[in-house]
C-alpha cells in the first residue's frame, strides 16, 4: 500500500463511502469538499452544523456500533489511535471493511493527514486552504524561532478533579509550541497523565488555556479556581476560556487554531 506524504494509506481506489469516527476529521472532509461522500458518523461529529445533521450516526468514537458501520457499507473508516479501540479496528477489518487509522504527534503530521486524504480521494480543489495552513505554521515557526523570542509556559488541562493533562508526544503540545509556548508537563511520562493541584502550581503555568467545550467543559467556576491560585497566570490575568476543538481536533481546524491561539500565548507586543 502507498505512503502519501508519509501518511499510510490502507487502499488504492479512492473511496466513494466513508464512515468517520474522529470529530475533527468529520469537519474535515466537509471543509475538503469530500462531505458527500460521508455516510457515517459517530454522535460527538457534530461539526460543521446544518450539515453533518444529514449523515447518520454510527456510536461515540470510544464505542462505534460495528453492525450499523458495516450496514453503511463504507470503503474507509477513519479512525484515529486515541480514541478508536484496537478491537474495533480489528472488528471492522474482519468484517471486510478498511479502518484508516491515525495517529498526529505533530501539526506538520496533522497537515500530512489532510494531503493524504485529498490524494487518497482523489479531491484536489482545497489544495490552498492546506497550502495556507502550512504558510501560517511556517510564518510562527519564523516568529518563535527568533534568538530573542521567550515562549510562555503553558497549562492545558483537558479534566477536573482528578486534573488530566498532555505530554510533549501530543498534538497539542506541539500546537502550544508552534503558537508560541512551552507545556508545562511536556516532560511528565505518559501522553495522558493526571496531576495534582501540588503540581500545577509548581509547574507556574504563565497562562492556563480551558477547554468550554472540548473534551471537558470548563466554566468561569474554574477560571475563578486558578486565579485564585499561586501562579504568574493568575497574577498577569492570564487564564482563558477557549475553544477545545482548536486544542486538540486535528485536521482543519488547525488553520482557526493558528489563527487564534497565538494571541493568547504570545506577548501582546509580538506580530501575530
């Protein structure tokens, strides 16, 4: 099978019916002008709204319903390695259906993903929305790369109590790099770990990013809660409410997160 951008491909012919398990994916396959070819969904794709309302849902991403999946009768399942269960893959597979795994560590890695999907669905027409998407991650790398550019250290929690957080082998870690901070816990030994409230403010977080949505919906509660913390976020008024979806879904979104994230993570007299 072939490697499009070092992206595995699992097929040669381009699909015309796909299923797709991955939120962040959904969205884009409509945003690649490939939404017509999407018969399946899990109910957390909720994106682009007015859309994806048409396309029938198949489970939640940690739980697809393997029978309903198989009776779409898809070419592809996309499906990502966080969130998709092995068994499923193997499952889906088993039953003659191609699960298309992925796995981004990387923004580079997650803009492969969207020249892998348009090659391997034969759909040129938004080669330039990629193409600008990789353009603005260039123009950040030049920004960040500056001998005089001190990145802020950053805190991205994705739960509450016990708190849960992301290593430097993540997307989002990389994302926070490329806009122009350092994670915290970038070092800590898993991917996914819990910490403590100890540990946060050890770790003198510079700005604290809430998801108040994705994966877990924070609150002006817990923008109190940190403020009320002894950390230089509090103190410089740094803790904010955002947008999850630019955190962690990976794929098109990741234009709106270079978009937006850099304005709350690098200093207020950076061009961004």
């Amino acid at each position: 099978m072939p490697e499009i951008h070092g992206v595995y491909v699992p097929f040669e012919i381009p699909p015309r019916r796909a299923v797709s398990l991955v939120p962040g994916l959904t969205l884009s396959l409509f945003e690649l002008d490939l939404g017509g070819r999407l018969v399946g969904r899990t109910t957390y794709c909720t994106e682009p709204a007015g859309q994806v309302a048409r396309v029938p849902t198949v489970g939640a991403p940690h739980a697809p319903d393997i029978e309903r999946i198989e009776a779409l009768r898809p070419d592809v399942v996309l499906g990502d390695e966080d969130n998709t269960p092995d068994e499923a893959a193997a499952a889906l597979a088993a039953g003659g259906v191609t699960p298309w795994i992925f796995a981004p560590r990387t923004v580079k890695q997650a803009t492969d993903i969207l020249w892998a999907i348009m090659h391997a669905f034969d759909e040129a027409k938004m080669v330039p929305r990629v193409r600008a998407i990789e353009q603005t991650a260039d123009y950040l790398l030049l920004v960040i790369g500056h001998p005089d550019y001190r990145p802020a250290r950053a805190f991205v929690p994705l739960r509450r109590r016990p708190w849960m957080t992301v290593n430097r082998d993540t997307y989002t870690s990389d994302l926070l790099r490329l806009c122009g901070a350092t994670n915290v816990f970038a070092m800590l030994g898993d991917r996914y770990s819990l910490i403590a409230e100890e540990e946060i403010i050890e770790a003198q977080p510079e700005v604290v990013l809430l998801p108040f949505n994705e994966p877990y919906a924070f609150d002006g509660a817990d923008v109190a809660y940190f403020e009320s913390l002894d950390i230089p976020a509090a103190r410089q008024g740094r803790v904010h409410l955002v947008d999850g979806r630019q955190l962690i879904w990976y794929g098109t979104e990741t234009s709106r997160a270079l978009a937006e994230l850099p304005r709350l993570l690098m200093p207020p007299d950076r061009p961004h």
